[in-house]
C-alpha cells in the first residue's frame, strides 16, 4: 500500500472513531439538564441520581472526545500538508471559533461539576444547558469547515493561488447549513436511541426499573422527534448536493445513464466493470422529483463524467442505502414509542423493550456510513473541483507505522471508555438496590424500649 492509502486509512479511521464520541458528548448534556430540571421541580430523588450518573457520562466522553479531536487536528497538518498549507488562512475562522465554543464547554463542565450544593440551583442548572449549547455549536463549527471542502468559497483560485480570501465568506459556505442540520439531527437520533436502548436493557432485565425508565422516556423523547425531522434535513441535502456536487448525486443512486424522470433506487448490487446495477427496486421519477422537484427533470449520469473524477461507487452507493435505510427504521421506532403512550400495556411486552435494544447501535451506523457518503462521495477531491487528494498528502515516508500506532492508540481508548460506561452503568444499579434496601429496613424497624415489667 502506498503512504495515500495509508493516510486515508488513518484519517477514516480516526474520524470515525472522534465522530462516535464527539456525538454523545454534544448530545448527552441535554439529557441530563432535563433529569436535572425534574429533579429541581419534584424533587425525586431518582432524577437527582440519574442526573449524577449521566454528569459522569458526560464528563467522559467530554474528555474522550478532546482527546480524539486534538489528535484529528495534528493529523491534518500531519498528513495532509499542501491542504492545510492553502486551506488553513481560509478555514481558520471555525476551526478558531470551535476550540473558543470547546473551551465556553470546559469553563461550564467544570462549573456543573462541581458546583453541587454551591452555586444558585437555578444558576447551576443552566451551566448544564451551556455545555449543551457550547457542545452543538462546536460540532456545527467543524461541519462548516467540512462543507467548505465540498462547496468551497470565500476566495479567488488564480493561477493555482488562493486569493482574495473572505474567512466568513468560507464560514458561511453554501454547504455549512444543509450538513450542519444533517449532521446535528443525526447526532440526536443516534445517541438518543443508543441511551435509551442501554435503559431499556436495563429494563428488560428487571434492574433498578423505576429510574431506567424515566432515563429511557427522556432520552427516546429526543431520538423519536429528531428521527421525524431528519428526513426533512436530509431532502434539503439531497437537493443542495444535486446542484453543487451531481457527481455525488449519481454515485449515491448508482446512476450511470443520464436520464430525464430519473427512477428512484432501492437497494441494487453495483457492477463498476460494466456499469450496471441489478437486484434493485425502482421507482418511477422519484430521483428528479426528489432532487429537483420536477417528476421529469434531467439527472446527469456517471457517465457523463471524466472517469478519473468519479468517486467508488459502490462503496459510496451502499452507504447511502445504509444510512438512509436505518433512517427510516427509527423513524418508525420513534412512532412505536409515541403510540406506546396511548398504548400502556406496550410496556409490559417484552418485545416491546427488545425492539428498542436491537435498534441501539444503529444510528451510529448511519452516522458511519452518512460520513462515508459525504468523504468517500467527494473523492477524488479533498478541495472540490479544486484540490486532489493526492495532491494533498504528505511526502514524508513511513505513514504505516503512524497509522498501526493510531489503531492501537484509538482501540486502547474505545477498551477503557466501554469499561467506564459499564462500570458506571454497574454502580447506579448497585447504589439504587442498596438505597432501597435502607428504606426498606428503616421501614420495618419497630422500637421495643419503654415497656414496664410486672412484679
């Protein structure tokens, strides 16, 4: 393998390890405000220990996802050089704003943390909805800067020079909002439903019921209404990547013929040899309507394109049927919860809590393969239409070695981050069993004393 391929290997991989964690960490301080503002109005003492349990959650991945980021951000300039030496005055400005946003989360992580029983209820409070805030406004700030690589702007390209460079110009780039939605709505519904399928486990186990399914409702709350919008985000992706990238377009459809009332496809095994596509389903002028709102607009097929501009097909068009395959089951597992609210004796069914098990890890799938779509897509462009990806790497042998360090590095960090987790998740069964085990002796306590003997 060559150092491009390595590279490339090393930047997927680290990036799909960060996106994970970078996701629950936006997403979780939501959570636990909530757990937090029922506790201050009720005054139940179960949502004050859910409340703790999900601070120590946040605080890990918070930390986790530092850890990874920081390593992400030397693996630019490490790997991809003649990208950051052109693209670092350009992009700077989120890049700047992210890292000001991670330290606005730091300052109120600490303050939350330790500011139980210290400062104002209602001031510490909002200390966790600052993390949150600080949180989504950091990973929208990275997503600018990724959509600047596929809709770049804010400069002149002359002679092979940028100039001329407008950073809120870059910023504010014709990508950054439709991804930054995208994005943001497929943070919710992952870690949402990951969460609450960890406390349905918990409630299909008969642990500590009464404070896992306050946790489950609160956190499938936000997975279901995220998954009912995120179909709304992704049309207005699909439109946009239709006008500026119809290359991405045709390989996430596997379209090679350009056509006009272009069919929809549904599922199909990808042949790159001979351009084909078979085993799939179709729908009749659904691809134009959905991307241009006309049943019998023209779609330009990969074959219309330079063959050394197009992008894997196969890889790109199978990610695609993943991400938006998964998608449309949780959409459909968001409904099943709304209707289990009318519908009380869902909940003792235990198919009921074994759906929502099964379809836990999922939404990082799609997150996965979503990236895949958006990176793999763009290729062979790390600046579209601008810079190759080749053209960007770093000259420096020897890139094997880095990435097998990184592989090891990551895989010892997933390890300790997952015994963590369980071992938190261990220890609020165990204090929660042992709390009411107090209550209960308290209870049945009866005192003897004061009785007078008879001579």
């Amino acid at each position: 393998m060559e150092n491009l391929d390595y590279a490339r290997l090393q930047m997927a991989f680290t990036l799909g390890f960060h996106i994970i964690f970078a996701c629950i960490g936006m997403v979780m301080p939501f959570f636990m405000v909530v757990s937090h503002h029922k506790w201050l109005k009720t005054r139940n003492p179960i949502y004050k220990r859910l409340t703790m349990a999900w601070l120590k959650g946040v605080a890990i991945f918070f930390v986790t996802g530092a850890v990874s980021g920081t390593a992400l951000s030397f693996e630019l300039g490490m790997l991809w050089p003649e990208f950051m030496k052109h693209a670092g005055p350009i992009i700077g400005m989120p890049f700047s704003l992210e890292g000001a946003a991670f330290f606005v989360e730091a300052i109120a992580l600490g303050f939350y943390l330790y500011g139980w029983n210290k400062l104002p209820e209602k001031f510490h409070w909002f200390t966790g909805v600052i993390i949150g805030v600080a949180g989504v406004a950091s990973g929208i700030l990275v997503v600018s800067a990724n959509g600047w690589m596929n809709a770049p702007s804010g400069f002149d390209y002359i002679n092979g020079e940028f100039t001329n460079i407008d950073p809120v110009a870059a910023l504010l780039n014709p990508a950054w909002f439709t991804q930054a939605l995208h994005m943001t709505l497929a943070a919710f519904v992952a870690t949402s439903f990951g969460v609450a399928g960890i406390h349905a486990f918990q409630i299909f186990r008969k642990r500590n019921v009464e404070l896992h399914i306050r946790a489950f409702k609160i956190a499938i709350v936000f997975g279901a209404i995220a998954a009912f919008l995120q179909p709304i985000s992704g049309d207005l992706s699909a439109k946009d990547v239709a006008e500026r990238q119809p290359v991405k377009l045709a390989a996430m459809e596997a379209h090679y013929e350009t056509q006009k009332g272009a069919p929809l496809y549904i599922g199909g095994i990808v042949d790159e040899e001979t351009r084909t596509v078979s085993n799939k389903i179709e729908i009749p002028k659904a691809l134009s309507f959905l991307a241009f709102g006309d049943f019998n607009a023209e779609v330009k097929g990969l074959n219309d394109f330079p063959d050394d501009e197009l992008p894997p097909v196969a890889i790109v068009h199978y990610a695609f049927q993943t991400m938006v395959g998964i998608g449309t089951l949780l959409m459909f597992a968001g409904l099943i919860y709304f209707i289990s609210l009318r519908k009380k004796n869902w909940l003792q069914n235990k198919y009921y809590w074994l759906l929502f098990i099964a379809v836990a890890p999922l939404g990082f799938v799609a997150i996965e393969a979503g990236w895949i779509v958006t990176e793999v897509g763009r290729q062979p462009w790390i600046i579209h239409q601008i810079m190759r990806t080749e053209d960007a790497v770093t000259p420096m042998p020897g890139m094997k070695y880095s990435f097998f360090y990184y592989l090891f590095l990551y895989t010892v960090l997933a390890i300790t981050v997952a015994w963590l987790m369980s071992r938190q998740i261990r220890s609020l069964n165990r204090e929660t069993a042992e709390e009411k085990a107090e209550n209960t002796s308290e209870k049945n306590f009866k005192p003897t004393g004061g009785n007078k003997s008879k001579d």
